[in-house]
C-alpha cells in the first residue's frame, strides 16, 4: 500500500503538465476527442513505464544508500523546478509571438499550442503523437527516481496513463474551477511540495 500510494503521487504530479495544457486549450478552443487521449495516455504509458524500469536497473550498480539520495536528488529538484517554473514562464512571455518549431517536444512543453500545427482546432493522431511525447517528458525524471526508490514500473506507467486521460478528459471543467479560482499555481506548488517530501523521506527509512 505504501508503494502504491507513492506511485500514485509521483503519477499525478507528473500530470499537472496535462491539466495546464487543457486550461491553455480550453481557453483557445482546442478539442481533443476520446481516441486522441486514449492514443496520448498510450505514450505517457510507454514512456514512464520504461523510464521506472530504467531507474529499477540503474539502482541495481548502487548501493541502497546511494540510490535513495539520487533518487531524493532528483526528487527535489523536479518540485524545486515545478515551484519556480511560473516565474520563469513569466520572462517568456514572446513564446506567443514566436511559436517556435512544433516537431520540437521542447516547444509544445513551452506553447502548447503548438502542437495544433493545423490551427484545426483539433488535435489529430499525428499532432497528439508530438503531444503525447512532449507531456511525457516530464515524467522522465519522476519515473527514473521512482525505479531508484524500488517502485513498480508498471504501476507507475498505468497510474501516469491513466490520470493522463482523466486530466484532458476533464480538463475543461478543472481549467474553469482554475481559471475561477486562480489556484493553477497554488496547485502547481503543492505538488512540488509533495515530490520533495517523498525525496526526502526515501533518506529518513
């Protein structure tokens, strides 16, 4: 049960991504059908499976020690970074102007916009798969610390794919409470928190 709730945790704040991509398509009317999310919840299983299951084997060259504080490193600096990521967001405030390139995952994390390269209003399987990929990327490091802490892979990846697809399936009703409530960042911050807290834990045991 432990390790499970762990994996849950570390899933859903790799998620928060997804619901900030939703508020910011819900604003500019951008749908995303039913198939399209099952195909984006497909990859963020792929890719968070095999990111744990790279974590499980790096651990088994460390020590028990060693891997606890690598992965509570990790930890760390990804809530540290999800905290802080709105204040550097807010000094790059051209991405609007120049949408960069939308082949880059790093410019659909940066303009989710992007990856609407049709301007369609909809995303379609070929754009969803740059998508899916680009919300993936963040759970790269929350997956590889979750290998190092002995978490299950597939677990993590089911529980990331699963709450991938609860995000933009009900994204249009959390991005109105945020947008209402102004809480996107208070959420952001908990759920920094939260990753530091299970870091931290990992080296108390």
């Amino acid at each position: 049960m432990h390790n499970f709730l762990y994996s849950f945790f570390i899933a859903l704040t790799n998620n928060f991504d997804n619901i900030g991509v939703r508020i910011a398509y819900s604003i500019r009317g951008i749908r995303i059908s039913i198939p399209i999310n099952a195909w984006i919840s497909v990859i963020t299983f792929v890719i968070s499976f095999f990111a744990v299951l790279s974590g499980g084997i790096i651990s088994e060259f460390l020590s028990q020690q060693t891997s606890s504080v690598i992965a509570m490193l990790l930890l760390t600096g990804i809530g540290l970074w999800m905290i802080f990521e709105p204040y550097f967001k807010k000094n790059q405030a051209a991405t609007e102007a120049d949408p960069g390139n939308p082949n880059n995952p790093f410019t659909i994390l940066r303009n989710p916009e992007a990856a609407d390269r049709d301007r369609s209003k909809t995303i379609d399987f070929k754009e969803a798969s740059f998508l899916g990929v680009a919300l993936s990327i963040n759970n790269v490091g929350g997956g590889v610390s979750a290998g190092m802490i002995g978490l299950n892979s597939f677990w993590v990846g089911l529980l990331s794919a699963a709450l991938s697809f609860l995000a933009l399936w009900t994204g249009n009703h959390v991005a109105e409470l945020f947008i209402k409530w102004n809480v996107a960042h208070k959420a952001t911050v908990v759920a920094g928190l939260l990753l530091i807290a299970i870091g931290i834990e990992q080296v108390m045991r």
